[in-house]
C-alpha cells in the first residue's frame, strides 16, 4: 500500500517533517493545478488541504487509493466528507488548534466596538479629540449568546469568564454541554436575552444567509452581532437593513460573503454598496478572515493535525 502524502496548500513545516518521520513519503503539490492533481491523485494515501482545491466526488472518485483528507483549520466546506465516508476515507480537521487564537480575536473585535478604539484612534491622530462622542458601553452584566458551542464558540465563553457578563449559548448539533463558562439554552431565549450574538457554526445549506430580515426581527433587543465563522451565515444586505434601522447596533466581521472559497481574495468589494456602507460605518469592524490566524496558531494547527494522521495508523 502508497504512503504517499500531497500537500495541496503551503503548510507549517511541522506536517512534513512529522509525516516523513513517521515513514510517509511526502510530496508537495503546492503549484500543482487542479487539472495536474487529478492526474496524479491515485498515487496518494493522503492529502493535506487547507482551501485551495475542493474536494469533490470528481476528486475522490480518482483518489483510489486515498486513506485520509486533512485539512488545516476547523470549517469542512470544502471537502465532501459524506462522499469521503462513503468511501472509507477519513476526514480530519484541527479546531483545536485556533481555537484560542478565536476566542480573543472575538474579544478584541468586541472591546473595540464598544469602547469606540478603531473611531477614537482615527480621530485623534487627525487632531480631533472628542470625548462625550466616543463614551463606550461597558461588557459587564451583558448577555453574551453564542451560536455553536464547538471548539471556537466555548473557547470564546471561556475568554468573556472574566468580565462579569452573562453567557447563554445554543447548538443544534450537541445537548448537555453546559459548563461554568456558559447556560445552555433554546434559541427562543436567546432572541430574548441576547445584547451581543456571536456566531461559530460551520457553513451549510441550513446556515447560509441564516442571519437574515426574518432572523434579525426575532431579537427583542437591538443587538450586536460577531461573525468569526464564514461570511455567507450573514446576508450583507440584511445587515445593512438592520444598521441602518438600529437593530443591529454594530458588527463585528472577520469574514465577509464577498469571499472567494480559497479566502485568499474577494470580489472586487467597493463595487458592492452595502460593502461601502459597512467600510464608511463606524458602527462596523472588520478583519481579512485572520480570527484564528496567530503566530501560534499556526504551530498548534499543524500540530495537532499531524498527530490525528499519525493516529490513523495508516
């Protein structure tokens, strides 16, 4: 049997190095196109991905003798793992390893909105000082509702432990979770409760524009929102609806609709005018999709990816 291993994406030295010693053959694919891959597919036991190339049932169907899928980082959009398992191909991913990297972006984004930091900075260093204007709202005794209480969602609660607010959260997917760090509840009363929703559920058919007019109306009060999952669970324009209207008070965005798959690049956005009104609103903040992207992370992402390999036995 191959123990043959492609690397499609660039990834932390770590993999190889780790996969070699455990007596695979490592090759990389890096600059190999989707076309050249397909071609040579059939040599491999294993493949290491982050998002370049989907992995689709035209892939797998060629991968006959593919043992593994792994890809670093936590969402598996890109990879048909229904079709994978049907085959008897292992899909491995490696949450742990941003999760904290997660947690206090999450943080950071938060902070800054309420206390008005990115609009506070840009002010003073034009000369502009302005007090009553930028006075903050303070976190404690807020009521925090996450979304997906997985790796990332309960990595957050456990950061928010210490500022004195209220955690609630809510998963479809689990039951039984509660810890010291959050409630678990329904959505119904997080639609009730909430202040600030932050969301950390992977991208699905069900999740895609979940937040929508119809979701956003449920809240009972004018809340805000935290989007460090994938861009298309907000629909933009309905965002914008409800900044515009104040029933989003503000947002917090690390990914964006806008994205391509690779996440590597968007659209051209500024032709999009509710991108424009997000970028010109101080009411809104946003990052290029590096919520789990740290210096450390990147080590722990390889790491605990290596070692479910390995694990495999394969």
């Amino acid at each position: 049997m191959t123990r043959k291993v492609l690397l499609i994406d660039i990834v932390h030295d770590i993999i190889p190095e780790k996969l070699e010693s455990n007596g695979y053959e490592v090759i990389s694919g890096v600059q190999l196109s989707r076309k050249e891959i397909l071609a040579c597919i059939n040599e491999f036991c294993g493949i290491v991905i982050r998002s370049r190339i989907i992995i689709d049932k035209e892939l797998i169907d060629k991968a006959v003798n593919l043992r593994f899928v792994a890809r670093v980082g936590a969402g598996m959009e890109s990879i048909d793992t229904k079709y994978c398992e049907s085959k008897g191909i292992s899909c491995l991913n490696s949450p742990e390893g941003n999760r904290d990297a997660v947690g206090e972006h999450c943080i950071g984004m938060l902070l800054s909105l309420m206390n008005n930091l990115n609009k506070a900075d840009r002010e003073v260093k034009t000369g502009i000082w302005l007090r009553e204007a930028n006075r903050g709202i303070e976190l404690n005794a807020k009521t925090v509702g996450i979304i997906g209480y997985g790796n990332m969602g309960s990595c957050f609660a456990k950061k928010l432990s210490g500022f004195g607010c209220k955690v609630i959260s809510y998963d479809k997917y689990k039951t039984g979770y509660e810890d010291k760090y959050t409630i678990e509840t329904q959505m119904s009363n997080i639609f009730k409760e909430a202040d600030i929703v932050s969301f950390h559920i992977p991208l699905r058919d069900e999740t895609n524009y979940l937040v929508n007019d119809v979701f956003i109306s449920k809240f009972n009060k004018p809340i805000i929102i935290i989007n460090t999952s994938r861009g298309p669970i907000v629909e933009t324009e309905a965002l914008v609806r409800a900044l515009k209207t104040g029933k989003i008070i503000a947002a917090a965005l690390d990914v964006i609709e806008y994205e391509e798959s690779s996440f590597e690049k968007t659209k051209e956005m500024t032709k999009f005018s509710d991108f424009r009104y997000l970028a010109e609103s101080d009411k809104v903040i946003m990052s290029p999709h590096i919520a789990g992207w740290t210096v450390e992370s990147k080590i722990k992402l390889a790491e605990v990816l290596v070692s479910k390999i390995i694990a495999l036995k394969i």
